[in-house]
C-alpha cells in the first residue's frame, strides 16, 4: 500500500483532494492530509510518506521548509506541488530544490488521478470517453 499525504492550508481544498483521491485511487493508497506546515512536517517526518502533495499558498516560504526538510531527511519521497499561486518565481525555486511534479490549479481529480498513477507507478485507469 502507498501513502500519500496532502498539505493545503485550505481546508475545503484539502478535504476535496483528500477524498477524491482516496475514492479514485481505492485501496490501493492511503490519502491523509493536513492544513499547516508544521502539523504536515509531524505527520510525515516519522511515518510513512511515498507521495507529498504540497499547496504553498501564499505561504511559500513554510512550503520551501517542507521541501527542504524532505531532501536532506527523507530523499525518497516524491513531492508534488500543486499550487493556486503559480509563477515563474514559485516554478523556479521549487525546481532549484529538486521538485520534479509541479501543477498549478485548477486542475482536475482525474488529471491529478493519472499524475499520481504514473508517480507510483499504479496501473493507468482509461477515463471516461478514452479508447
């Protein structure tokens, strides 16, 4: 089983993605999400994380933090950042930090459903409309 887990200081958001991942991904994962740096930073730092989604908000120092913290520390796990304030600066430094997954809002459950499939390496599931 994989575990994910997802930091949105929007709870409404985090709720949305937490769900819908769990419900889209089934058993195959674990979702668990948080709504602060610090309570995801405690959460992950001693447990189990495969995949860490991270919404910076407007906070994206406290997300610079995390990331950091996850590539000297726990290398491993991949980070997604899926952000509602994309810029060419955010872009840029979380690329200089090594963040390879990078998405900027909106963007929908099935897209990010994929994403996550491909990162783990799950089976892809065809979407509605797919041959």
């Amino acid at each position: 089983m994989w575990y994910i887990h997802i930091m949105d200081n929007d709870p409404t958001a985090a709720l949305v993605t937490q769900r819908g991942l769990q419900f889209l991904l089934n058993a195959e994962v674990q979702v668990d999400m948080t709504t602060s740096p610090g309570a995801a930073l405690q959460r992950c730092s001693g447990g189990e994380v495969d995949l860490l989604i991270i919404d910076p908000g407007t906070e994206s120092q406290a997300a610079v933090s995390i990331v950091r913290h996850f590539r000297v520390n726990r290398p491993q796990v991949t980070i997604v950042i899926l952000t509602a304030y994309d810029s060419p600066r955010l872009r840029e430094q979380m690329r200089g930090l090594g963040v390879q997954y990078y998405l900027a809002k909106p963007i929908g459950l099935c897209e990010l459903e994929q994403m996550v499939r491909g990162i783990l390496g799950l089976p892809r599931v065809k979407q509605l409309g797919q041959r």
